[in-house]
C-alpha cells in the first residue's frame, strides 16, 4: 500500500505546480486586464433534478432532470451599459455570470462550443469589441480538451469574432492567432 502511495504522490508536484501557476496567471488577468480583451472562466456543474414543491405521486419517480454550465465573464465597464467607463488609466473591471441551463445531459464539446458562442453573442449585443479571450477550463478530455474543440480554434475568427484566443486548460496551454 506504501509503495503504491509513494507511486501516486510522485506526480503531485508537477500537478501543484501547474496548479498554482493556472491560478497565478487567473488572478494576474483579472487585475491587468488589458482593453479589448476579455476573460472567462468555463464549467459544467452537476446535472440537477427539476421536482415541483407540490409534487403528486405519480412523478415522485419521474424527475426531468438539467445540466448547469457556468461563465464567469470579466471584461471592461461599458459607459452605456455600465454607467462607468474604463480606460488604461482608471481601469473598471466588471465581473458577469452567465448560466444556461438545458435539458441536454451530455456534457460534451458541442453543448461547450454552444456556452462559447453565447458568450460571444452577449458581449457583441452589448458592444463590447474583444479582440482577444482569455479562457480558463477545466481538463475534461470531452468538454474543452477534444479534437473538436482544438479544431474549433482554426474558425474562431468567423464565428467568435475573436482576434485571438487563449485558451488554459489543464496540462495545455493553447494560443491562437
């Protein structure tokens, strides 16, 4: 047992180390983020059972059930939208939640590509022009971590209408230009 033990915590401080250097680089961003850039943190939450506060009986057994992903999106304040403005001098960060939810329980590169898009769409409906995203995943090998999604990269200009994106996941550090 203390061999297999010593086996499985010989690749933890490679682990921590990334670890701490992800979270490192998240909180830098988060206080210098440059203009025109914008960045988001992606995650799946559990799928969650719908029930009705008065159920009947006959759906005691029955229960719709959801999935739940999350963006945490950090980008500049918007004079218009925000009621303050924010410039290289006095910049105004702001901190947004975008939650869908949807009957769909796989969590796989499209349902992620789809949370992608519709970040992209409400930062276009509110004029917000990024030209470079930073993203912030999680390492789930059928969510962000595909062949799919990598593939995706190559036409993020046509359909995100971003510049470049930098897309951190665990054990991967992607740029696109």
């Amino acid at each position: 047992m203390f061999s297999y033990l010593k086996e499985i915590l010989a690749t933890f401080p490679s682990h921590q180390f990334r670890a701490t250097w992800q979270n490192l680089q998240l909180k830098h961003l988060q206080q210098n983020l440059p203009q025109n850039n914008c960045m988001c943190v992606h995650d799946f939450s559990e799928n969650y059972n719908c029930f009705e506060k008065d159920e009947i009986q006959s759906n005691y057994f029955q229960k719709n059930e959801v999935s739940l992903h999350v963006s945490v999106i950090y980008r500049h304040s918007i004079l218009e939208v925000d009621g303050v403005g924010s410039s290289d001098e006095h910049p105004n960060i702001i901190t947004e939640h975008l939650f869908l939810v949807s009957p769909d329980l796989n969590h796989d590169h499209n349902f992620s590509q789809y949370a992608q898009l519709q970040v992209a769409e409400y930062l276009r409906s509110i004029n917000y022009e990024c030209s470079v995203m930073h993203e912030f995943t999680d390492g789930c090998p059928c969510q962000y971590k595909s062949r799919h999604c990598m593939g995706g990269i190559s036409v993020d200009k046509s359909t995100l209408g971003y510049d470049k994106r930098h897309v951190f996941k665990q054990n991967l550090v992607k740029e696109n230009n």
